[in-house]
C-alpha cells in the first residue's frame, strides 16, 4: 500500500484504536493498578534494612503505634495514573469539520432493517440532523385480521445543532428550544460514526496491506484517492471501498461489507453493509425552527 495510504492510517491507529480498547479500559487498569502496588510492596520489602538492629529500631519505633496504622518511617506508594490518552482527531471528524456538506451514512443489518443518518452541515458548522430508524410495533393486543403496513409510519427523528449543542423539538414542550438534549452533539456524533455501526471501527482494526490504491476519483464534489479493501480480522474478510480527500484527511465515502459473525459469533453467514456518502452542496443556514405552541383542543373546521 502506498504511503499515502498511511498518512491516513496513523491517525486511525491512534484515533479508532482508543475506542476498540474502550469497554475494558477501566477493567485493564484496575488490573494494572493492583500489579503496581504489588511490584511496589515487594520492592519495598527487598530494599528495607534486614538487620536485627535495624529491624529492632524500626519495631521498637513503631510499638506505640495503633493498629493498623501507617509506620512513621513508611514511604507512601508513588500515584499511579489512570489518564485515558486524549484520542487524536481522525478522518471521520475531519469529515464533519467541513462545512456546506451533505452526508449520508446508513448501516443495513442482516435482518434487512436499516439505520441512517443525514447530516446537512451549513457554512457556519450548524447541523440539522435526521435519524431514519426501523418502526418497531407491538400488535399481539390488535383484534385478528388486522392490517398494518408498519412502513407507512415513518420512524424519522430531527435534531439541530447549534454551536455544538443538540436541540429535538417537541410539539408540546416550548421550552425543548432553551434546553439542549445534548451539549457536545459533535463527540457524540463522531462515536457513532467510529462505532461499530459505522464505518470508523471497521477500518481500524484493518492491517495496513488491507487497503490498495485504486486510483483517483472525483466524488461529490471532492477530489479523492480511492482504496480497496480487502482485510482479515478473527477469521472473517471485511471487504469494500473507501475514498480519502487528501487535504483534509476526511473521508469522503465509503461501501463496506463486515461478516455479522465479527458481532455475533452465532450468526456466520448474514453481512452488514455500511455505506457511507457526502456532496458538496448549498446547504440552507440551520435555525431552531418555530413550532406553535399546542392547543388545548383540536380546531374544527367550519
């Protein structure tokens, strides 16, 4: 693979590779705590006077001592720390730093269900944000021979983000406009698109020899270098095509195809497709939009 193709690698090492680790991170350095202090405690016991004079000393100045006690002469354990690395920006957040975009990412299951997402980023870097989700209905209390087609309701959810903030309207709350059901939509944003329903994970845990040039390509807008993709990880081939824009390290667009197996050991023949495509394009300036307040009564018409 080309070393252009690395360039892109190395922040998805440092960057992706923090949220593989993330679900056992405080699990690992509880571990790695409790293995410090133990090579410290023994250390401690190996570097103390062994004589008998320096060990009468020692009791004979501790002896008044309460139980339990720290010793006087005793050497506090040097702080351990347990700072996460802070994750370094990669090519999925410089994709949403870019502005006047379009962005549709959508994950198809192996049930056939889909979720996606468009994202309209405005020249100011407010977003209005659309979820697409599968309507789930429970209809065991419906009389039988009752008919419904589940895909004419639609299971669309907005949200717009205002400085970084996330705000849903609500028809019958007013105040949805004042209080944000997200501070920093952005990061959230972001780990959804890196996790596992997203194309960032995937990419990540691929070895270098993954990907092989395939070219340049102009795509919405954005001249691209183009990769295929063509990796191994845990006995399963995660296969597909990405396309980088090589001044922004974003990625652009990105068609992938992961074995469900890597997610559920019991399923090895169903697949997830992963797509993912941005435009360039005039997007409208994203404002909270005004929503009446709701009535007590429905109107009537004359």
């Amino acid at each position: 693979m080309g070393s252009h193709r690395r360039e892109h690698k190395k922040p998805l090492d440092e960057w992706f590779g923090e949220r593989v680790k993330v679900n056992n991170m405080i699990s690992i350095l509880r571990k790695v705590f409790a293995l410090l202090l133990a090579c410290m405690l023994l250390q401690s016991c190996a570097s103390s006077p062994t004589s008998a004079t320096s060990q009468g000393a020692a009791t004979t100045e501790n002896s008044n001592a309460a139980p339990g006690s720290q010793p006087t002469n005793a050497t506090a354990p040097a702080p351990v720390s347990t700072d996460i690395p802070t994750p370094v920006p990669g090519p999925l957040d410089w994709l949403l730093a870019l502005r006047s975009v379009k962005i549709e990412q959508s994950t198809t299951f192996p049930n056939g269900n889909t979720y996606s997402y468009v994202i309209e980023i405005d020249s100011t870097g407010n977003m209005r944000i659309t979820e697409n989700k599968p309507v789930v209905m429970y209809t065991g209390d419906l009389p039988k021979n009752t008919n419904i087609d589940i895909s004419k309701f639609n299971g669309a959810e907005t949200l717009y983000v205002i400085d970084g903030k996330a705000y849903e309207p609500d028809n019958f709350d007013l105040g949805w406009r004042t209080t944000p059901v997200d501070d920093d939509y952005v990061q959230t944003l972001s780990g959804i698109l890196n996790g596992a329903d997203g194309p960032g994970l995937w990419l990540d845990i691929l070895t270098d020899d993954a990907f092989t040039t395939a070219g340049n390509e102009n795509v919405g807008g954005f001249d691209t270098n183009k990769y295929n993709v063509n990796g191994q990880f845990n006995g399963q081939t995660i296969s597909g095509t990405v396309w980088f824009e090589p001044k922004t390290d974003a990625l652009i667009k990105a068609e992938l195809t992961v074995p469900a197996a890597l997610m559920n050991p019991s399923d090895q023949t169903g697949i997830y497709k992963i797509t993912l495509d941005t435009q360039q394009t005039a997007i409208e300036t994203v404002t909270l939009p005004d929503i009446s307040a709701p009535t007590d009564a429905p109107t009537k018409t004359p």
